[in-house]
C-alpha cells in the first residue's frame, strides 16, 4: 500500500506522514516565514482566501481585545493577527494536532506569544531557535495506540488526563515525537511591551504606529493629545515625543498615529477610548547641504 501523502486535515492526527516546509506570507506591512506540513491544510502556501482576509478584512479595532482563529491551521491568520493587534489575546484552536504544534511553533519564530511563566513564578522570553527537521509524530495517535483508545475517541482533554497521571510515561510519550523545536532565552526583560514592527519592545507612551508607505520606523515625531475620562485612569493632556516603531493595516494617512498604551486591563480601557484629535509633528532632518 503506497504511504499516503496527504489527508483530511480536519483529522486530529493526520495518516500523512510529516514532511515540514517552509512558505512565505507577505502583506503590505509584515512578513513573515511559516512552518508547514503534510496533513493540514493548505501545505504548498497561504491559500487565496486567507490572503484575501488578511489584505482585506479590517483589522481588530482598539475595543476589541479577544480574536479567536477557529481552524487556525499552522497559524498563518494568527501569527498575522498577533503581529499586526499586538493589544489583542489571540485564541488559536485547531482539533488537528500536527496543525497546532506548527501554529506554536509560528508564533514563536515571529516573536508573539513569548513569554513563560515558570514554575517559581518568574517570567522569561523566549525566542525561536530553530527545529531539527526530524518528522513530527503526533503523541495522541501514540497513546491511543499504548492505552487501546480508538483513535477516534482520543480527544484533547483526555490526552491531557493520560500523561497527567504518571510523569515518566508521559515523558516516554513525548520522546516518541522525534520532531524538537529549539528555543532560546531572549534578551529582553520579561516585563517590556510586546515587539513591534520595527522588531524592538514597544514602550507604553512612547511608541506609536505608523503609515507605512509614507513613514520610516526610528522617526520621532512629537504627539500633543489627551488622556480621555476612563475610570482609574488621571484625565489629561498628553504631549510628548515618540518614536515610530510599529504599524498596522487600518493606519493610514500622513497624520495618523496609534500610540501603544501599554498592558492589560487600565491599559485596554485608554487604548479603547481614544478618539481624540492631536497634533502630529514629524522632527524630520534638514538635507545636508
């Protein structure tokens, strides 16, 4: 019987047996390089329709807090989404279990998602390192098969239940998977922003979103605008200089800015309430003569 090369990539553990490739996802204002496999869906690249979402579908809007990517696949809409709504929480879910791995490992090869709090209670970052290129073995097909569960009955939650009631099969479980991604401690503090365009930690008031096609990251641009009346958060003037450092699809026009407010909840309730006018002063340097 030939071995089969693809299959429903519905399937939480796909007949297909893993061959990782690398695809490009290009838009207006992100790049990104992608791990793809056998067995989900869309393998030889971005499929028209998500490229046609992604370039078209407006983005998050500053209210909107929570994005959820149901049949995420190998992350190719929310690794986009988490780079392009660095203040959204981006709920990747896929039943298909190679698909989730890969989504992962996108996420942190483009740098989101990229904080592990361990077991003490310490935060740290981690960075993508790279992959061995060994083929991936998805480890509930493995227990179905150890513990005589039909395949079709092997859901998420009761994998979990399995390798949670003895460490060391669950381990030997784990080693079946030959298939390592490698991560690396990132030098960056735990507790700066998340990155941005520019590929730096943005900075709460201090970065700020640009067009694009119209403005080079590393600009300082002066910004004469207002905190709005949220609750817990001082009303007034903010005027300050910042420094261009991200971007995003629905910023458009030479005088518009998102200013990065920050982290969580206060954070939100600002970002989300701004609608005020400002001035916008670009420090742009004289020609040399």
């Amino acid at each position: 019987m030939a071995e089969p090369t693809s299959g429903h990539y519905f399937s939480a553990d796909p007949a297909a047996r893993s061959a990782p490739r690398e695809i490009a996802l290009s838009l207006p204002d992100l790049s990104l390089r992608l791990t793809t496999d056998r067995g989900v869906f869309a393998v030889d690249g971005v499929d028209p329709g998500t490229k046609l979402l992604l370039l078209e579908a407006p983005p998050p809007s500053p209210q909107q807090r929570t994005v959820l990517d149901l049949g995420c696949g190998y992350g190719a809409i929310a690794v986009a989404l988490a780079r392009l709504a660095p203040h959204c929480t981006i709920w990747a879910v896929d039943s298909n279990e190679r698909a989730r791995a890969l989504c992962s490992e996108n996420a942190a090869r483009a740098e989101v998602g990229d904080r592990v709090r361990l077991p003490g209670g310490g935060v740290v970052r981690l960075s993508y390192a790279g992959r061995n290129g060994h083929p991936y073995t998805g480890i509930g097909r493995v227990v179905a098969d150890w513990t005589g569960t039909p395949r079709s009955e092997m859901s998420m939650a009761k994998l979990r239940s399995l390798l949670a009631r003895d460490a060391g099969w669950a381990r030997d479980v784990m080693h079946q998977n030959k298939s390592f991604v490698f991560f690396k401690f990132a030098d960056l503090d735990p507790d700066l922003g998340p990155i941005g365009g520019q590929g730096l930690p943005l900075t709460p008031l201090r970065s700020i979103a640009v067009d694009r096609t119209l403005w080079p990251y590393g600009l300082p641009v002066f910004i004469d605008t207002a905190l709005p009346d949220v609750p817990g958060v001082r009303k007034g003037p903010v005027r300050r200089l910042t420094i261009a450092q991200d971007t995003g699809s629905a910023i458009l026009g030479a005088a518009r800015a998102d200013i990065f407010f920050g982290s969580g909840n206060e954070a939100g309730a600002v970002a989300g309430a701004v609608r005020h006018r400002g001035s916008f002063t670009v420090l742009w340097p004289k020609a040399a003569p």
